[in-house]
C-alpha cells in the first residue's frame, strides 16, 4: 500500500501538467491541485484531517480523493482522461478514467457538506459527471445537453451542491455513456452521517468496490465499446482474481461492504462462511423490519447493496459472484466443448500445421489451470491463481476474505494463508467403500417405463427447407 504521503509527492509531480490543460496559468490558484495515483494497490482509509470527522472506507484496489477546504466549503478536483490500468500482474487495459486510475477515486463527505468539485476534461471528446443517487440542484446533475452544456476537450467546469443524505453512490458520465462507461469512467461517492444514525451503525471495517466489466480480445488492450453482453473480463474495480486484493479483517470486527453495479447484467454475490443483513441500497438505508438473513444477494445494473456482517469464523473464506462464467478470465463465446474427446494423436499432427493449437479441456475446464500454452502478449489465463492446496480454478469477480484472530485494529494487510487446526481440513478417505445402491425402475408413477425392450431408435431430423427425403441422421 502506498501513504497519503507518496501519494502527494505524486501529485505534485503530476498535478500542475494536469490542471494546465483546463484552465489558463492565471487561474490556476483557484484549483485545488489534482492528485493522481497510477499504482494498482488498496491505499490505506484516508482520515480527515479537515472537516467533520468520520469512519473512512477502504476502496478495494483503489484510494480516496483529497480535498481542500475553502471557506467552509470541501474542493475536490476530477481530472477525466485516458489512463493504463494493470488489470492483472503483467496485464495492462487502455482505459479511460479520472485522476491516473478506472475506476476514479473514491470520494468521501460528511452528510451537510457544502462540496465543491472541479472536473477537467482530458479526454478527446466532451464529457459530464452525473452524481448518481444524489439529491441535488437539477442544474447538476450532470446530463450533457438536457440539465448542462458538455464539458468539451480542455475545459474544466466546477459542480456544487449539498451532501444532504447519507449512503452510497456512485459518479459516471451522461454524454457518449455507451463509450465511456465501456471504457471505465466511473467511481465511487460516499456520504457518511453527520451524527449517530438510528439505521447506520459504526463498523470496524468499512470495504467498497464496483463491479465493471470489459472485452479486451487477447493480445489487444483497448476495449471493445460496441459489446453489449458478451464481455470477456469480469471486474472488481477494474481487477480480474488473482489481481483483487484479499479483504482482511480481525476475528469479531463488524464488517461493511459497499458493492456498486455498473456493468450490463445483475451479479449475485455470494459470501462463504458467513451470513450478512442487506443494510444499505443507493435509495438509503434499509429499515430494520425489512432486513433479513443472507448469503447471496443479487445487485443489478446501476444499484448499490450494502451488507454486513460479523467476522466470527476463523479463515480465509471466498467471496465472488456466483454466475459461473464471471469468475473466469479472456472468456471465449465460441469454443466447442471438447469433454470426453480422445485428442491423442490429434493435437500432435494439428501443431505442425497451427503452432498455437491448444487442446481445450477434454476432461473439463479445470485443465486450463495446469496446461503451459502459450499465451498472447497482453492477457491472462482463462482461471489462475494459486492457494495453499493448489490452483485455485478461478478468475475475474473473486476475491477472499481473510478472517484473523492475530489481526491489529486498523491493520489492513496481508496476513497470509490461514494455518488450520490439525484435522479440520478436507482430505482423501483411504477407506473401503460400497457400491451405490441405484434404482432399478424405469420410471416412476408419473412417468411409467414403457412395457416393450428397450432396442435401437433411428432419428430423422428434416431442416427446413430440405428437400424430401434428404432428412440427416
């Protein structure tokens, strides 16, 4: 993790550049500096240090913005432009995004803050911020052309309004959305009480990401903008598993966790170990009487949830979306399954004729994991990722929480693999086993078996349009 430190060091080096292109020299005072990361890890909460206090988040794989006070009013400066980000170790996306980074920086208020924000357009086209689920004067809400002129290349326009509910919300642009949002502009608002809240409780570990997802052919780095659902990178904050971070906590810590969806399908996330209370949408919080136990709770398009829970079981417990396709990475929509078909022979004489043959998965995806085929240059392995017992088989929305006894209040490292109890771990039973009883009926009272044996069943198919008596076998 970097300090708040480094990371103003990098703004300084970076911020003055940035700002220039939008506003002339004179003006530039009147600029809080804009800060830009460029670094892939999760930064450390960022405590205020002006303001009304608050418990800070941490942004998984990515950082809160900081601010300036003026007047009694809180000065953030967005800066939207086309950045790199390292997706994975060793895979890097052209994406475009705010402040060095897609998505942009988290930023934090205190519900009644005056806020003030600049946002500098660096992109080659016009853009607008849109602040969504905000309440706010109508002139800033941020729709190109229906409640504001576009923000064209090299301008900078300034947006201000009043915190005036707490939550979680997000920020994105209203202009060319089909492009930009593809691309990854995109971030994170949060508004926290201003007092104690009858519906939001303290926490110890306060966790937030989006959900985002992407088609990058292999080998290329630039987003395909006209997919509408077959993307190919499931993200979380633009991080494919094993590049997301794990999220770390102390035995017993009340956890929050703030996921946003802004990809083009729902996403049932899925938590092991533990069961969680769905607290919070981007409507508010949820009245107590309408919460209820879960382990999975479905997030779709342009919603917020919010879960909590207590970390009382020891481990290192998965977290990820359960459609079964978003935890695998460079997914393919065209590859013929290949289950239960002998390729001895075959892929050797194939490989002088097409080099980069593979063999995919006679025996079931899971072979992917441990074939050393050559990849392109800018991508990853479909699933990877290596635990304590192995290959963990998983790619994209994935992630882990990791649960210690051992873990200091406020530290958010890495504390390792879990070391388990002697014989509380799975393993191979090396005793005899009996044969499955199986039923013999052929069927049962709703569907009885048919009286005459069983024998051989020719099958014509007619296509249409055939000629008679051209059916196919």
């Amino acid at each position: 993790m970097n300090s708040r430190r480094q990371l103003l060091k990098l703004a300084g080096m970076a911020g003055g550049a940035v700002a220039a292109a939008g506003v002339g020299r004179a003006a530039l005072a009147a600029l809080p500096e804009p800060v830009i990361q460029a670094h892939a890890d999760t930064m450390p909460p960022l405590v205020p240090n002006t303001g009304r206090p608050y418990d800070p988040v941490v942004t998984l794989n990515g950082w809160t913005l900081p601010w300036r006070m003026i007047d009694g009013v809180k000065e953030f400066h967005l800066v939207a432009e086309p950045v790199v980000r390292e997706m994975a170790p060793g895979f890097k996306a052209h994406l475009w995004g705010y402040n060095g980074q897609s998505p942009g920086p988290t930023i934090e208020v205190v519900e009644g803050d005056r806020v003030r924000i600049f946002v500098t357009n660096r992109l080659p086209e016009h853009t607008s911020v849109h602040w969504h689920g905000q309440r706010l004067p109508n002139g800033m809400d941020g729709v190109s052309g229906l409640t504001q002129p576009a923000i064209e290349p090299g301008k900078t326009f300034v947006y201000e309004f009043v915190a005036r509910r707490p939550g979680t919300f997000m920020y994105h642009p209203h202009a060319d959305e089909m492009t930009q949002l593809a691309m990854g502009m995109m971030g994170l608002w949060i508004t926290h009480p201003k007092s104690e809240h009858p519906l939001i409780e303290r926490v110890d570990r306060d966790f937030c990401f989006l959900l985002n997802a992407y088609d990058i052919e292999p080998g290329s780095y630039t987003p395909r903008i006209m997919t509408m659902l077959d993307f190919n990178l499931w993200s979380w904050n633009s991080r494919i598993f094993p590049g997301i971070d794990s999220l770390n906590v102390r035995t017993h810590d009340k956890v929050r966790i703030r996921i946003g969806n802004l990809t083009m399908t729902n996403h049932p996330i899925h938590l092991h170990g533990h069961e969680f209370m769905v607290t919070g949408t981007d409507g508010g919080p949820v009245p107590n009487n309408a919460r209820w136990p879960e382990v999975t709770t479905d997030i779709a398009v342009g919603q917020m949830r919010q879960i909590e829970f207590v970390a009382d079981e020891e481990g290192d417990w998965a977290l990820h979306c359960h459609k079964s396709h978003h935890t695998m990475n460079a997914m393919g929509h065209g590859v013929p399954t290949m289950i239960g078909v002998d390729h001895r022979g075959i892929a050797g004489r194939l490989t002088k004729l097409i080099p980069d043959y593979m063999v995919m998965g006679e025996r079931g995806m899971a072979d992917m994991t441990e074939m050393p085929m050559p990849l392109p240059e800018n991508t990853v392995p479909m699933m990877t990722g290596q635990g304590p017992f192995g290959s963990v088989a998983m790619g994209g929305m994935f992630s882990v929480l990791k649960v210690r006894s051992g873990q200091a209040r406020g530290d958010y490292g890495d504390p390792g693999w879990y070391a388990h109890p002697p014989g509380s771990v799975a393993r191979e039973y090396a005793g005899a086993t009996a044969q499955p009883v199986r039923a013999a009926a052929a069927g049962g009272q709703s569907m009885p078996g048919s009286s005459s044996p069983a024998g051989e069943v020719e099958v014509r198919v007619r296509k249409p349009g055939a000629h008679s008596g051209h059916g196919q076998h």
